[in-house]
C-alpha cells in the first residue's frame, strides 16, 4: 500500500511538471487557440486585481467565467492528443524508476479512468461544488415547496376569518372608511357597501373553500388537469373584476 501511494503522489506532481514543462517543450507548435486561452487567463487574473467587482455582479461573472474556463478545459483534456501526450509524460517519468512495469501500469490504469470521469464532467456541476455558483433549480425547488405551505397556512386563515362576525365588521368599518375618502360620492359608496360587501364575502368564502386558490395563483402544482385549472382560474378572475365593480 505505501508503495502505491507514493506511486500516486509521484504520478501527481510529475503531472504538474510535465504540463508547465516537458508538454510545452514536445510541443513548440502552439495553437493560437491554446495562446488566447492562456492570455486570457492571464488578463482574468489582473482584472480580478485590478477591478474590484460589486458583490452580486461579481458572483454572478465569477460563475460565468468559472463555467466558460472550465468547459474550455475540459475539451483541451478531452482531446486525444492531449491525453496521449499526458500519458507519454507520465510514462517518462516513469522510466526513471527501479520500478518501471508497475509505475507504467498504474499509469494507463488509472489514467483511462481519470480521462473517463473527466469526460462525465458537466462545467455547471463543477463551479456549483467548489461554491462558485449557486444551485439555482434546487433553491427554487425549495422557494416554490415553501410558498406552497405558506399559501395554505394563508388561505387557512382567510377562510376562518371570514367566518368571523367580528373580522366582517372590521372590513365593513374599512369600506365605509375608504367611502370617506371620496366626500361627492360617500352615500353612493357606503350605500354600495352595505348591498354589495355581506355577498362578496359569503362569495369569496365559498370561493375559497371549492377552489385551490394556490394553484389558480401558481403558489402549488396543480392537483387537477390543465383544463380544469384554465376554467377555475379564469372564474378567480372573473370573481375579482365582478368584486371590483
């Protein structure tokens, strides 16, 4: 086991070495591709010193260049050639050894599975587990679970309220408050009060209990078919403009 161990530290940073040496001198013909990437890299690291960034812009860049660098790496890694010549490095390295056969071994072993897992590698996954980026879709998961609870709690509520004597009265006593605001037409208002408002809460109340007003408001995943929740939202609507004349 120590022996493997020390194989694998070895493999590591002879790694590391061959990509800031012995690759670049194998291969003097860069692409201007891979010169690009390494300028920009360069200019990353300066804008970073030298423009300090607001707090929520700067996160939101910092996961895009994470992303967009990330992707540009895992191509290079992806290519063939440059797996070839990771191995043949590696396997130099290798031969430097008393125990060439099994340094060699590990080597095209473990290489073919680090290749393949970073193939299985999704940029967006990678930023996300180094913290970089915000998982998005599961805190909305979790918004959207809580807003369904909360609405319930606040329908709940409503309903019981409205059955409340008293809590008709305080709405009533509101109405004819705001009536007040609008001195030409206070009897007219108040008058259409006292006809209109006893009915609209009977109606709301029963509205509330025979709908599943958060799924009309999408607070909650509709328990019934598309169709139905199109006819009940459109009634909701309905409800509210007849509640407003």
């Amino acid at each position: 086991m120590d022996l493997r161990l020390c194989l694998c530290l070895f493999i590591l940073g002879s790694s590391w070495c061959c990509a800031a040496r012995e690759l670049a001198v194998s291969n003097p013909h860069i692409t201007e591709t891979e010169d690009s990437s390494v300028l920009q890299i360069n200019n990353l690291e300066e804008l970073r010193q030298v423009q300090p960034l607001e707090e929520v812009n700067g996160n939101e860049q910092l996961c895009t260049l994470c992303e967009e660098y990330t992707t540009k790496a895992l191509n290079y890694m992806a290519n063939n050639k440059t797996q070839t010549e990771i191995i043949d490095c590696l396997h130099k390295s290798c031969s430097k050894m008393r125990f060439y056969k099994e340094c060699a071994i590990l080597v095209d072993y473990y290489a073919s599975l680090f290749f393949l897992q970073i193939n299985k590698m999704r940029p967006e996954n990678f930023c996300q587990q180094f913290g970089l980026c915000e998982q998005v879709v599961i805190i909305s998961q979790v918004l959207s679970g809580k807003n369904c609870d909360l609405c319930h709690k606040v329908v709940t509520e409503v309903e019981s309220k409205l059955k409340d004597p008293d809590t008709q009265l305080e709405i009533l006593e509101l109405l004819l408050k705001a009536c007040g605001a609008i001195k030409p037409y206070t009897k007219k208002c108040k008058k259409l009060v006292f006809e209109f408002a006893p009915v609209i809460l009977v109606n709301a109340e029963q509205f509330l209990e025979q709908n599943d007003i958060c799924a009309i408001l999408h607070a909650c995943e509709p328990a019934v078919d598309k169709e139905q929740s199109i006819s009940k939202e459109a009634n909701f609507i309905a409800f509210c403009l007849l509640r407003k004349e």
